[in-house]
C-alpha cells in the first residue's frame, strides 16, 4: 500500500504520531508533554503534516490505538481516528497497545510480555511471540498483580513497556535472568511500529466498521464503576 497512512497512539502519557508512505516512514513525533491529548494532538498532526509539506486530504487510511491503557487518551484518539476517517472517508484499522509495544522485538527468539500500570497495584499484560516479524498473542489479555505476572514466567522473557518504570527492579530482583528488561527507548509505543501493523492489517484483512470501533479496556473507568443505578 503507497497512499498516505497516519498512525496516532494515545493510550499513555507519552503518545505519538506517525505518517508513513507504504514501508518508508515520513514522519514520527512523540507527544510527551505536560498538556492533555485535548490540547496538543491535533495540533502535533497538523504540525506532522507542515513539516513534510504534505495536506491531511492526502490521507487514505488511519491507524489508532485500541487499549487498554489511559481511558482519557485513548477516548481522544479514538474520537480523532474516527473523525478522520468519517471527514475523508478512509478506511480505520484499530490495534491493540499490547500488540504495538511487542512490535518493537521483532525477531527474538524470546517470548515478549508487554506491561501497563494499570495502577491500584495491577498491571495490563499479555504474552506474544513474533513470527515474520509480527506479534502473535499466546493465550488472552491480563489485568493481574505483578506478582501473579512473574508467577507466569518460567523461562528467559523479554519484558517492555511504560510498566517498567515502577515494577521493572522488582520484577528483576523476583525473577533474576528470566526477566529481561527491555531498554528504556523501547519500553514506549512508536506510533511507526502502530503504522506497520496497521499497514499489515489493512493488506490482509477488512477495517473496522467506525460504529463498532470502541476503546478496549480490561477494566471499567473509574466513573463507571462508582456509577451510582437509576431508578
């Protein structure tokens, strides 16, 4: 595919966006700032566009994040995805966060288990294998304690993801040479690696339909959980 693919990741603090032309990447920023997804992203993707002196009419796919991950960040996204797509009627493909971060390994021999603060002491986590250099899902989507997830790892596995940062030393204290840590450049969504299976997706299967294209969580937002029942 040569058109012109936008990639937007919202689902953590540091999000990113990317513009790709078939293989070659155009464009990649990364988001992290101290302002909300509200204010910053769709000034990022004009400022995308500017730079490569291209126009946003030229867009004939966009890639999205589904989750989990931050339930504002990804609602944003979503919303912009889908707005995107309605205004230049283009195709949407949704890809798991999970899924992305594995993205980053994709030829080691080591299974590859992504990991989100999923905060209240859990954490987002699933098992992947690359084969071709795409991930593959061993077994379902997690949301456990960290010590439930180094219960599941019993050989050398390559941990990664934003989750590092506050479990990553005690993982490697319980687990020793079976946790390996991926380095920090890494541990982060790239929205060119989101682009890249989106790009996969969109080769080999149909896109999402825009009224079933919702965020994924494994775990309901705050709000709705204290949601109080109407009589």
């Amino acid at each position: 595919m040569k058109d012109l693919v936008l990639a937007i990741d919202t689902a953590s603090v540091r999000g990113s966006l990317a513009l790709l032309q078939g293989e070659r990447l155009l464009a990649e920023y990364t988001l992290e700032s101290p302002a909300s997804y509200l204010n910053r992203l769709l000034p990022g993707i004009d400022r995308l566009f500017l730079d490569i002196q291209r126009q946003p009419t030229e867009i004939k796919a966009v890639i999205v994040s589904s989750g989990p991950g931050n339930y504002t960040g990804l609602r944003i996204g979503m919303s912009t995805a889908k707005g995107l797509a309605l205004g230049l009627d283009c195709p949407v493909v949704a890809i798991p966060t999970l899924e992305t971060l594995a993205a980053n390994f994709p030829f080691t021999p080591f299974p590859i288990c992504p990991v989100l603060d999923a905060k209240k002491n859990e954490v987002y986590a699933a098992f992947y294998r690359c084969k071709q250099g795409f991930p593959e899902i061993l077994g379902d989507y997690l949301l456990v304690t960290p010590a439930a997830l180094a219960d599941r790892i019993t050989g050398p596995t390559i941990l990664t993801g934003p989750g590092l940062e506050r479990y990553g030393p005690w993982w490697q204290s319980r687990l020793g040479r079976h946790a390996v840590l991926a380095p920090p450049e890494l541990r982060h969504l790239r929205a060119s690696a989101l682009g890249r299976l989106g790009l996969f997706r969109l080769e080999h299967e149909q896109p999402c339909f825009l009224d079933q294209l919702t965020p994924f969580y494994l775990r309901p937002a705050e709000a709705e959980l204290h949601r109080r029942p109407i009589n």
